[in-house]
C-alpha cells in the first residue's frame, strides 16, 4: 500500500512538473512568476507534498527558483546567462545539424516536417507561444536524428532555458514569422548536405541571438491560475 502511494505520488509530481514545464515553454507562465504550492496543488487537485516534488524537479532543469522563507518562481536568466546559453548552442547544434544530415532518414523528414507544419498553424492562429514551443522541440529532434546522446541531452536544457530567455529579452517578435530558416534547414537534411546544414544552423543562432534585447528587463507577473486555466 506504502510503495502504491509513493508512486501515485511520484507521478502525479511529474503530471504536474509536465505540466508547469510546458506553460513555461509556451509563455503562459511568466519568469518571475511566483508557483504558490497551495495554488499550484489547488489548479491540479493535489497535495503539497506533489507540489513540492514537482517543483522540485523542475528548479533542477532550471526552469524554476526555489528561494528561502519565499518560495519558488519561474526562473529570470541573466543577461550574462543568455549570452552563454546561446554561444553553447552555437558551439553544439552546427555540428550536430551537420551530423543530422548524415543520418536522416525520410521517417525522420516526416516528423520535422510535421513541426514546421505545426508551428505555421500556430502562428496562423496567433498563438506565438506555441510556436516557439514547437521551435524548441524541432532543435531537439535534430539532436536526436543525429544519435549523440549526450549532446544532444545538454542541447535538450539549452533549448529549455532558452524558452525563458526569449521570454524576457526578445525584443523582434516578427522574426519569427519571417524567419524561414527551419525550412530551408529541413531542406539540407532532406538531401544529406551536411555543409549547408552546418551554416544554416550557425546562421540561424546568429539570428535568433540578434532578435534578443540582453539588457536587464523586469518580467510583469500574471495570475497563476490564468496563466494554468
């Protein structure tokens, strides 16, 4: 009964840190934004202790602060930790992306292609958070059509923090909506030019980390529970 009840535990604070993690990719939850376990455990019917754990594992991916007698809040990244977690995905994904050209498959053009077509729908919609959601997660799956798991782990947290950092400092909210470097991206990989993905890719880092406004900002909470409904 004892060990059922941990489990049940154990995975409600991961439905619950999916959960989090997700509104913060997609936006929804500001940096700075305070997670009040009793509002938290209340938006998903469960108990502090839930909470705690999820939070838990969320402020070890980065994506939360726990601070002393204050409680926890949605990470606010430096601009000095910005400047880094950019020039790390520069050093990695290039090479990677050369890698991912290599070894794609047409099943894997199949789910990259499925992103774009995603993320064009969200932008249709109006829905930009979603958008870059999907962004972040076509970056992953080019980690992992080229079969380096570790980097591609490391790339994995980078492209996380990097939700929190667009979130604060991005200051060209059209360059999305222009950018078609994803395209092109898939186009490279499609036809096994691992040059042309390796540029595309570093370009694209170049970009993105251009469209970014790296001086301190402060974020404007929101309530949590219009952020979670």
């Amino acid at each position: 009964m004892m060990q059922g009840q941990a489990e049940q535990r154990e995975s409600g604070s991961t439905r619950v840190a999916e959960s989090l993690a997700m509104a913060i990719h997609e936006h929804r939850l500001s940096p700075g934004m305070k997670l009040s376990e009793d509002e938290v455990g209340e938006i998903y019917g469960v108990s502090r202790t839930v909470v705690r754990a999820a939070l838990q594992q969320l402020a070890h991916d980065r994506l939360v602060e726990l601070k002393r007698n204050r409680g926890a809040f949605v990470a606010q990244p430096s601009v000095k930790e910005a400047r880094e977690v950019f020039e790390a995905r520069a050093l990695l994904e290039p090479r990677t992306a050369k890698s991912a050209a290599e070894r794609a498959t047409p099943e894997d053009i199949k789910v990259l292609q499925n992103h774009i077509d995603e993320e064009h729908e969200a932008l249709e919609a109006g829905d930009t958070g979603r958008a870059l959601n999907l962004s972040g997660v076509f970056h992953i799956e080019i980690a992992r059509i080229a079969d380096q798991t570790t980097i591609a782990d490391f790339i994995t947290q980078l492209v996380s923090r990097s939700s929190l950092i667009i979130a604060l400092y991005w200051q060209r909210r059209t360059a999305l909506c222009e950018s078609h470097a994803h395209d092109a991206l898939i186009k490279a990989l499609a036809r096994h030019d691992g040059a042309a993905a390796e540029e595309l890719m570093q370009h694209h880092l170049l970009d993105l980390l251009t469209s970014l406004d790296l001086r301190d900002q402060p974020s404007v909470p929101r309530s949590l529970k219009e952020a979670l409904n």
